[in-house]
C-alpha cells in the first residue's frame, strides 16, 4: 500500500539532514533517490550516520552516477563509510565506467 502523503521532495542540499532525521523518525524502510550525484552523495554520507543503511533498509537511486561515485566528493564520511552505507543499493539507471 502506497501512502502519498509521507512523499519527500527535498529541493536543497541543505536539508538532507534534516530529512534525514525525518525518514528514520517514520521508520521508512524503502528509500527512492532521485538526485543529482554531489546530493546523492550528501544522502549516502547523512544515511551513514544516522544509521539508514543495512539490510534493513532499500535504497533505490533513480539517476546515473559516475563509477563508484561515492568514492569521490566532499562529504564528512570516510571512503568506508560511504562504501559500507552503499552496500546492497539498488540503482535503476545505468552506471557509468
């Protein structure tokens, strides 16, 4: 069952935190990511620490992303971090090499 009403649109990367805070506040399990890559990399890194990631959660991003993207940027997260917080991610567009 789809619930319309607890959609999130963020339109700064200044709030990915906050919503952040916001999908761990409702228990959301099942994450879609429409975004470009530096704000992806924001959510991966956000996700990290406020615990989102694991086999508990699904993450779906719905854009294309550089190879091994969260490898490269400028977030407060280690490499292994990112890394660990992108394990079992689902992406529906093609990657590239």
């Amino acid at each position: 069952m789809l619930y319309p009403e607890k959609s999130i649109a963020v339109g700064s990367t200044s709030v990915t935190a906050t919503v952040g805070g916001y999908l761990k506040n409702l228990d959301a399990r099942i994450i879609v990511v429409s975004a470009f890559q530096h704000t992806a990399l924001e959510i991966v890194c956000n996700a990290y620490k406020l615990g989102l990631y694991g086999e508990q959660f699904v993450w779906i991003f719905t854009e294309q992303y550089s190879y091994q993207f969260w490898k490269v940027g400028d977030v407060n997260c280690t490499v292994e971090e990112m890394q660990k917080a992108v394990e079992g991610v689902f992406f529906c567009n093609t990657v590239n090499d």
